[in-house]
C-alpha cells in the first residue's frame, strides 16, 4: 500500500471517529495520540492528520479520490465501518456519514454484507465464552439478563479467583491471536470480548452489568473504544496485515512483527483491574483505576512473550467464521 492510499484509509477511519460529533475530550486526545504515533510508526507525515479531519480541512471528495483500486476502497470503508461501530451501536449521524461513504465510494452490494457482520459484532451479547480456550469449571452462572441496568446481589457461591484469573488469561489470549488476523472484523471483534470479560467478572461478584456501566469502566481506565480499535487496525493495516493481501495470514513471527500485540496486554489488564475493583465493591477512585490500570498494564506487556506461541497457535485455527460464532456466544 503506497503512502498516497495509507493517508487516504486513515483519514476516512478519523472522519468515521468523529462522524457522530460526540466522543469526549480524552477519547479524543487518545485518537490524536495514535494518529500522531502512527505516523511514525509508518515513516510518513501523518501529524497534522488529526488536525485536518477535525477542522474539516479534508473532504470525502478529496479521501475518495486517493483510493484508486477496488480492494483500497472496499478495506477503507471496512475500516470506516468498525470504528463507526466499535463503541456500540450507530447513531443517525454515523448511519448517515456511512451512506455518504458508500455512494462515493461507489462500493457492490458485497458492503452491505459486511455491515450487517459488524452489526453483529457491535451488538454482541455481554453472556457467553470470553475465549476460544476451554476454561476451567464455571463458578458463574449464565445471566439471561445480560442488558439489565447494574444491580448488586450476593454471589450465589465464593468467588474463585484461581478461575477468573484463568479466564482472564485466556481472554487476552484469544484477543492476542485476533490481532493477527488479517481481517478487519476480526480487529473489531476484540472489543466486545473484552466487554463480556468485566461483565463476566462483574457477576462473579454480584454485580449485573449493562454495557453502558462497562463502558464507563472502560473509560475511566483510560481505554476508549474507538481509539482501542483505530490503534489496532491502524498498526495492522501500516504492517500490511490487514485486508487479505498476500493470500492470508503472513508466517511466524513476521505476523508479530506487524503487530503491537496490545491486545493480550489491554485484555489481560482490563480482566485483573476489573477482578480488584469489584472484589473491592467498586470502591476505587477513577485515578486509582487509571493507575491500576497502567501498572497492570505494564505486567501484560511482560507476558506477551511468553505466551505469544499459544497466540500464534489459536490464530492458524481461527477464520471468520469461528470469529463470528464466538462473538455472537458460540462456541
């Protein structure tokens, strides 16, 4: 992919960021940031990108003109699809941006097929597997009332943090290998495992959760969801992993080598962060979980290493369709 076309696919995926014009502040320093690291990370001059979405310096025109060939426009507008769709479900603006999107592109039905796919995954039920791996036996009964608002109750049995913790590294696991997949939807669907693993911990505890209440969790550590997924994609797409060129997933450690491997680190900091704040009955302030976040944080990217061969593994036996079957919660 030349720089002309790298630019172009970002700059679609910022404008789908803030097509809804409501991401908070720190969302918006968090995908800054990343437009900014990114730049970097691919030796081409990207700072000034964010700035030019966001003052509206660049038009759909101008981004759909830079994206000559069929397969660059069909993986932008993919790309544009999940962020769009990475922290929940559309709003009327992101519907309408997403139309503008297509026309211009001039895309087959073939996006409307994908859509629906990630409409599936953006409405993931929070109850089911957190991991393609086999857990240990479940002291968490399944909720039928996974979208209730947050309730406290008594955990029907102790809680066995042996068992979290395996589920927990597990989680990062299969996120790990989703980053090495080459499809975007597979990038998108890291999210609403990571979702389902703090609802999953959260009941453990007696807690049930909506997604809103995760959701604010998750931002008041400091993980935005939609800045989670540029980061991932964006790296993914700079290592050219991303799409399906080259006839599918690269080999060994060049799959790594083209990826940050921050999912395992998120998912595996998220899981333990959300393990000490309900265990502590939600006590913490919002910069103690900033800081136990970050130190947590600090241990996943330790452990990547380590268990970057079981990642690998899980990767050569994933494809879209075992994707989709655990996102929707199936086994």
């Amino acid at each position: 992919m030349d720089d002309t076309t790298l630019r172009a696919t970002l700059t679609l995926c910022l404008m789908a960021a803030f097509a809804d014009g409501d991401k908070h502040e720190r969302e918006r320093e968090e995908i800054r940031r990343i437009a900014q690291g990114l730049g970097s990370d691919a030796a081409v001059h990207l700072p000034t990108l964010y700035q030019d979405v966001l003052l509206q310096r660049v038009t759909l025109e101008k981004v759909v003109g830079d994206l000559a060939s069929p397969g660059s426009r069909q993986l932008a507008y993919e790309m544009a699809v999940c962020v769009c769709d990475a922290d929940g479900a559309l709003s009327e603006k992101e519907k309408h941006f997403l139309a503008e999107v297509r026309r211009a592109l001039r895309l087959d039905a073939s996006a409307e097929t994908f859509e629906a796919q990630a409409r599936t995954l953006a409405e993931a039920p929070l109850a089911g597997p957190t991991s393609l791996l086999p857990a240990a036996p479940s002291t968490v009964a399944a909720s039928a009332a996974a979208e209730r608002s947050p309730t406290t109750r008594e955990p029907s049995t102790p809680v066995d943090t042996a068992e979290l913790d395996d589920r927990i590294l597990k989680a990062a696991i299969t996120c790990g290998a989703l980053e090495l997949l080459p499809e975007t939807l597979s990038t998108l669907a890291i999210i609403p495992l990571q979702m389902r693993l703090v609802y999953t911990i959260g009941q453990a505890h007696g807690y049930e959760l909506d997604k809103g209440h995760i959701k604010d969790f998750v931002a008041t550590a400091g993980v935005g969801l939609t800045s989670q997924y540029l980061e991932q994609a964006g790296r993914k797409l700079i290592g050219g992993l991303l799409g399906k060129m080259g006839g599918g997933l690269l080999g060994g450690v060049g799959r790594q080598a083209v990826s940050s491997g921050m999912s395992f680190a998120t998912t595996y900091a998220l899981g333990h962060l959300a393990r000490r704040y309900y265990a502590a009955g939600r006590s913490f302030s919002p910069q103690m979980l900033k800081d136990s976040y970050a130190s947590i944080l600090e241990q996943g990217k330790g452990l990547q290493g380590k268990y970057l061969p079981q990642m690998q593994q899980q990767a050569s036996q994933m494809d879209l369709t075992r994707v989709m079957a655990l996102a929707k919660g199936w086994r």
